[in-house]
C-alpha cells in the first residue's frame, strides 16, 4: 500500500465517531472478527486508526476498499450533505413506484492532467426501476453535464432534468417523489376531539366567547389536518420564491413605469423542519387557515424552488 493510499483510509477512519466505529468496520466485513478483536479500542484515536490501517495493509486493501469504506459512512451520515434530485425519463418503458435497494455510487472527480480528487467526491443513489436519481451537492457544477450523461447511459434512458427539490434529508426526498410521506413515515392519531383545556380557554369567559373560539378553532385543527393529513411531514430547511413582476401603475409617467426589465424578489423560508413549521402556524394562531397554496404544496409538487412570473 503506498502513502498516498494509506492517508486516505487514514482520514476516511479517523471522521468516523468512536460510537459508530465498530458498527461501520462490520458493515465494511473487510477487516475479519479476528483482525478486529486484535485492535485496543480504548487507547487514543489516532492510536486505533494506525492500527486499522496497519491491519488494511496487511489484507492487501485496494483504492475501491477504502471507496467502499467511504460509502458506508456517508449512508451513516448522509445529512451531512445536500442532496439534488434528478428525474429520468425513457419511452415507452414504464417504471416502479418505489425500490427500497438503492445503487450508491461514488465519484471522484479528475482531469486529463490530475488526478481523481479522493477526498472531494460526488455520491449518487439510485433506486433501480425507478425514474429518480439523487446526488450530493457538489460545488464543480461543469460536472453536472457528465454526471448527467453517464447516469442517463447508465440506467438507459434518454433523458434527464434535474428537479427544484433539494434537501439534507435524503429519506424525506425520496418520500416526496415516491409519494411515500403519508406511509413510509410513523403516523400520530390526531382524531381525538379538542377540550376546552387544551384550547387554553379562560373558563371564567363568557360562555359565547367560549363556544366561539372552540368553533373556530377546530376549524383551523380540521382544515389543517386536511392539508398536512395527520402523519409526520417529509424534512425540509428551506423553501425558496423568485418572483418577477412587471410594475402596474394606474398614474402615468415615473421611472418605475418606464422600466422594461421586471423587478424581481427572493422570499426564503428556513426552518429546521420547514414542513411541521408550516403546519404549526394555523393552530398556533400565527396565521390564518388555510395557508397559502404556495406554502402547502410542496409535498405533492416535489419542490422546494419556485419561480413565480406574472399571467
């Protein structure tokens, strides 16, 4: 094994946390139960990784082992990065709703005059029979074209878009293409009837005030969970608006008038849990129901990018 090898299982062991590190050499299975009993996982990290690479070396491991390795702690940590979607289409073949095996694929980007970047890879995860591809983020966008035609050669279709969906959550994505949100995910029972206490009434008020806003109320929890439905949401952090608009002006004249360009916007949502957020602002009292459809249709549009243009 030569140096440069050695330094890249080097790295790849050493991001992998001391909790998680029995559970990803195991699910590697290249360094055998034995080899690994051999290791005194209780000395300093960097003490361990010599050994593992040690014991890599002693087995003979190749480039695609330490690949493989690298794979594995992505599928353990795919949130750490942000994942695209891509949709594929070919005729008149049709395709599966869903494959629960998925295809990952590591990329590791060079030129004709450098070698692969080892340590900056591309991941591509693809449901075979399936229309959809997902790849990490990467910030080499004149990759995108290759990536593309490979995936599109690859999985014989003819063509290939990328979607305006994009998230950390590589399960909550592919729940919203699969249309698997309201059943992949664990579901709350929200049909128990609403009591005054948990309104937070004052059960000194009028009683009218009382039924009123009990009434209104469970409108609002009603109308939402017709919306949202009463399973947990797909997780997003962000929902994106570009809004072009040409000025309208009953008043003749003014510089905004005479402007041909149309003036355009950003509106950016962010939240940890962008989708429960939004479920929450109705019953919260923070805004009216129903929400916008802007807002609520992300889910079944399968976007979180929107471009808004005037009629």
């Amino acid at each position: 094994m030569d140096e440069t090898l050695a330094e890249f299982f080097r790295r790849t062991i050493l991001k992998i946390p001391m909790t998680e590190m029995m559970t990803i050499l195991k699910t590697w299975n290249f360094l055998s139960e034995n080899q690994l009993q051999t290791v005194n996982f209780r000395q300093r990290k960097e003490s361990i990784v010599q050994d593992l690479v040690l014991l890599c070396e002693e087995n003979h491991a190749s480039l695609n082992d330490a690949a493989h390795l690298d794979i594995i702690y992505t599928q353990f940590h795919r949130h750490q990065k942000i994942w695209d979607v891509f949709q594929m289409s070919k005729a008149p073949v049709s395709f599966r709703d869903a494959e629960e095996n998925s295809v990952w694929i590591r990329i590791a980007w060079g030129t004709q005059y450098k070698k692969p970047n080892q340590y900056k890879p591309a991941y591509v995860v693809y449901y075979s029979q399936t229309p959809y591809a997902f790849t990490s983020s990467s910030r080499l966008k004149s990759n995108l074209p290759l990536l593309g035609q490979a995936l599109t050669v690859a999985s014989k279709h003819h063509q290939i878009v990328k979607m305006d969906l994009r998230s950390r959550y590589l399960d909550s994505l592919k729940a919203i293409v699969f249309k698997q949100y309201n059943q992949s995910f664990e579901t709350h029972n929200c049909t128990t009837s609403l009591q005054e206490g948990s309104l937070g009434l004052d059960i000194n008020m009028d009683s009218r005030i009382i039924h009123e806003n009990k009434v209104e109320k469970e409108r609002v929890q009603r109308v939402t969970q017709e919306i949202f439905g009463d399973y947990p949401q797909p997780r997003l952090e962000f929902a994106q608006y570009k809004l072009e608009t040409k000025f309208k002006s009953d008043l003749n004249g003014g510089i905004l008038a005479e402007r041909e360009e149309p003036l355009r916007c950003l509106v950016k949502f962010s939240s940890p849990h962008l989708l429960e957020a939004l479920k929450s602002l109705a019953p919260a009292g923070i805004a009216d129901a129903p929400l916008s459809p802007l807002l609520t249709c992300i889910p079944n549009k399968g976007k979180n990018y929107f471009k808004i243009r005037d009629k």
